[in-house]
C-alpha cells in the first residue's frame, strides 16, 4: 500500500452501502475513488463548497410556454390575433377568459389544430 494512503474502515448503513456500490459500478471507478473524491469535494475547506444536488429533474425549454395570451396562440398558429380572438368568442377555440384577457393552453391549442 502506498505511503500517502490510510486505511478506512466504516459500518454503512445497508441502503446507504448499496448507493455507493450501485455508483461505483455505473461510473465504472472504485469505491476508494469515489469516496476520496466525495471527501475532497464536499468537506476540503481549500476549496469553494459546491451546491448539493439531490435527486434528478427533467427540463423543459423556456419558451414552451403552457398557458398562451392571444398574441402567444396567434404566433403559435401563424395567424392575426383578432382571428384567435374571433374564433375564441365563437367557441371553436379552446380557451378561457380571465380578468377580460383571453388565454390558452398551448397543448389543447395544438391538439385543435392537429384535430382539424
């Protein structure tokens, strides 16, 4: 064993041992590695701590909006907005009015037109 390495011995609990061995096979690294880069990453007051990141999410683009005003749904269909409003007024649009202000979801929009 090398000079600049000291054996450690811990009692994980059982989930907690198969987190590391389950990470340990998928980045395909030893658990020695990946707990000396834990240690360095999370407890070296050298360096800045990074933010913990706990758990996975997915992200959507920004500009999917999911709720349209009547310029939003007039560019989404590639028409004027008086004919969003016109059509909305008469029902055949699927939208509601709020506060005086139509608006859309983005997802009935586009199911209407695919329906059409």
């Amino acid at each position: 064993m090398p000079e600049d390495v000291t054996p450690l011995y811990v009692r994980l609990p059982q989930r907690e041992a198969e987190l590391l061995d389950r990470a340990a096979f998928d980045g395909k690294v030893s658990k020695r590695e990946l707990v000396t880069s834990m240690v360095q990453r999370y407890l070296d007051e050298s360096k800045p701590m990074p933010e913990l990141v706990l758990g996975r999410a997915e992200l959507r683009p920004v500009s999917a909006l999911d709720v349209l005003t009547v310029e939003q749904a007039a560019a989404l269909l590639q028409v004027e907005p008086a004919e969003v409003a016109a059509l909305a007024e008469a029902g055949e649009l699927p939208g509601r009015r709020i506060g005086g202000a139509w608006r859309f979801p983005r997802a009935a929009l586009l199911e209407w037109l695919s329906a059409r």
